[in-house]
C-alpha cells in the first residue's frame, strides 16, 4: 500500500483526495490543507463544504494542517497548490520528503516570477536533497465532475516511461482514466496556456458574442498554444490531446471553468479586482498570462491572444476592444 501525500486543499487537490480513494490499489491519503478553519471543517462534516461543497470525503482519509505530518512516510508527494505558492511549499516541505518519494505535480500554471514550470521548480526545490522522480498530472478533469464519479480522462506525463507507467497503475479507477506520455514539457505549457485562452473566451461571451468567434477564438488559441510549445520543445501531438485541445475545449466552454467566469464578468464591464474579489478559488490564467507573454518574447513567438488578455487583465483594455484588435490583424493563412 502507497502513502499519498496530497498538497492542496482547494477544489481539486479535495476532489483528487477523492478520486485517488476509488483506485483499483488501496491507498493511504492524507490530505495537507493549509487553512486551519477548513482542516477542522472537514473533520467535522467529512467535507471540504468551502471549495468542494456537496461531497463527501472518505471516512479512510486523513486531513491536517501540518505539513510534516502530512508528508511522514509518504512515498507520492501529489501537488496541487497554486502556482505562486508552489516553491514555497515544495521549500517547506523538503526536510520531511525522502530520496525514494515520487512527486506528481497537478497544478496548471507557471511561476509568476521566473516562468518557470512546475515540474522545473520541484527540481530545482529537492535537488537540494536528492535527484527527484517527478511525474505531471494535466487534462479536462473539473473537480466537481471528478468527484462524482463522472468518466474523467487525463495525461500523466513523465520523463521517465516507467514511472509514467507505474503511477498509471496505481491511480487509474472505474471512472479516472490516465494516459501516459513522455513530453513533460508540453502537458505543462498546455495546462498554462489554455486558462489564459479561456479568459478571453470568456470575454467574448460577456459581451454577448455568438458560437461563430467562440469556435474561432478555441481553433486560433490552439494554433497559439502549439506555436509557442512546439518552439520550446513540445511535442505537436501533446497540443491536440487530453492537455490541449481536450483541456483547452473544456475550460473554455464548460459552467465551471473560473477562468471562463473572470473572462465573461470582465466582458460585462466588471473590473478586474472585483472580480477576483468574489471568487474562493485562484483562477491560473490571470498570474500567467504575463508568464507567457514573457516567455514568448524570449524565443521571438507571435502571442496575439495572449497579448490582448494580458492587455485587458493588466493594462485596463477593454474586452471589446481587445477582442477588435485581435479581428482586426493583418490577414494571412492559415
């Protein structure tokens, strides 16, 4: 039996905590959550009623507020923690965390600061300590639809196929299915990328646009997020799988996507912190659009979309004017 370790007690580390429950090999969990009002909520109600209301959580489950005890003995570390706070955890957690611990990173994100992936910071992190085994975890998987037992398909990606394989084993369940692949690099930029399309998306249906641009803005957002993934090194297939298009699709289109309901109350004319004001969980896409902006500028990559989200999330444009300027580029093939 695997010791789990689950960083992150917002939607989807709970719902993971869940889902991981159900696999076909027994696991221990433990959940780390870091507010301690919602550690005890848990243990009063067998619920995570702040970013998962509505389900329960295994009796078998351990939740706690203490890091180190939630790392003892474990020997899979799953990260679900926002990106900004990732390498503070990770830092935090390093004197707790053994050479043989597997980490399977499941934020979709990039570091603010340094644009650098998840998976780039756990290394630089525990290499520290020891040569870390890191897998990542990516694809159209809504908490809420995870947890009830709805049909969930994911990509695991991991430099090394065995361990991809290994975790592939040990996760899969009746209603979580995983598919594995090498190109860590890919299944990481298709998870950042497709928040930020999604904002602009929706924006477009804030301001009460029709299916017409919403199709166009998907198709041209993938053409932008394979751009930039294969100049860096991605695999081009990566883009049109479960971390791309699959993602891309559902975030964009789906009720529960947060990134989708910044973009849409943005179109209605709200601002930005007001935004952000009502809401309990982070939406991605507003930390890493200037991630990816930069990044692009690196390595001399066209982020038209992108650049208009960044625009209106940072630069007071207006939605309708960013969406304009986006129709309005020179024309050119496809």
């Amino acid at each position: 039996m695997k010791r789990i370790a689950i960083l992150g007690g917002g939607s989807w580390g709970t719902a993971l905590a869940i889902v991981l429950s159900r696999s076909r090999r027994a696991h221990e969990i433990c959940l780390w959550v870091r507010e301690p009002e919602i550690v005890e909520s848990i243990r009063q109600s067998q619920e995570n009623t702040t970013f998962l209301p509505g389900y329960k959580l295994p009796n078998s489950l351990a939740v706690t507020q203490d890091l180190s005890e939630s790392l003892r003995n474990a020997t899979v570390i799953v990260g679900a923690i926002p990106s900004a706070y990732a390498r503070s955890v990770y830092t935090s957690a390093l004197p707790n965390i053994a050479p043989e611990t597997v980490f399977v990173s499941a934020t979709k994100g990039l570091e603010p600061d340094t644009h650098l992936r998840m998976s780039e910071i756990i290394a630089q992190v525990v290499s520290a300590k020891f040569s870390p085994r890191i897998a990542v975890l990516s694809g159209p998987s809504f908490a809420t639809e995870a947890a009830a037992g709805q049909p969930t398909a994911v990509a695991l990606a991991s430099r090394d196929l065995a361990l991809a394989n290994e975790l592939q084993e040990e996760f899969a369940g009746p209603s979580f299915r995983l598919y594995t692949n090498e190109d860590v690099l890919g299944v990481e930029l298709a998870a950042a990328m497709k928040n930020v399309i999604a904002i602009a998306a929706g924006a477009c249906q804030g301001l009460g646009l029709g299916s017409n641009p919403l199709a166009a803005l998907i198709t041209r957002g993938l053409a932008e997020m394979m751009r930039l993934a294969v100049a860096l090194g991605a695999r081009p297939e990566t883009l049109s799988g479960l971390a791309g298009l699959g993602d891309l699709v559902l975030t964009c289109t789906g009720a529960l996507s947060r990134n989708r309901h910044v973009g849409m109350e943005l179109g209605k004319g709200r601002s930005l912190s007001e935004v952000l004001g009502g809401m309990k969980m982070i939406a991605e896409g507003v930390g890493t659009a200037a991630a990816l902006l930069a990044l692009a500028r690196e390595h001399q990559i066209e982020l038209p979309i992108t650049e208009q989200v960044d625009a209106i999330l940072h630069q007071g444009k207006s939605p309708k004017d960013a969406i304009r300027e986006i129709m309005d580029r020179p024309l050119k093939r496809e």
